[in-house]
C-alpha cells in the first residue's frame, strides 16, 4: 500500500483514521451514557481501532519503528504513571 500510493498519501490517511477513532468513541460514550443500545457504535468503534492498528503498522515500516521499539515506550510510560500513583 505504501509503495503504490506513496509516503505522504498514507501518512494524511493515517491521521484521518485517528479522527474517525476519535469520532467512534466519542459517540460510544455518548450513547452508553444515554443508556441506548450499543450495538451499532460498538460495532464501529471496533471497526476504527482495526483501521488504526493497520495504521500504526504502516507507520512503524515508514519510519523504522520495531515492535520492541513500541513496546519499551509502553513501559518506560507505564512505570512513569505508576510512580504517580
């Protein structure tokens, strides 16, 4: 997909994908505090988190980034918040 449509057109798609996300859990929210039926914006929000993990893939072979990469930060954040806590 990256070399076909190239760099710049996959990044602007990636941070399109992280709106929708963000949309998909903001109605998720809205709709479980109204007490309503969940279904289709559960349904969604699901579909855009498998629409950004895509992403993040495509992100990590543009920029270099390993999984190991990825998961030290995870911890490096995790300790951090802890010690806050």
């Amino acid at each position: 997909v990256i070399s076909r449509y190239g760099v710049d057109a996959q990044v602007m798609i990636h941070m399109e994908e992280c709106a929708e996300l963000i949309q998909a859990i903001s109605k998720m929210q809205r709709v479980t505090n109204t007490g309503a039926d969940d279904s289709a914006a559960r349904e969604n929000l699901v579909e855009e988190i498998a629409d950004v993990l895509i992403c993040v893939r495509q992100m990590q072979e543009i920029y270099g980034i390993t999984d190991r990469d990825i998961q030290w930060m995870v911890e490096k954040k995790c300790k951090r918040q802890e010690a806050r806590l």
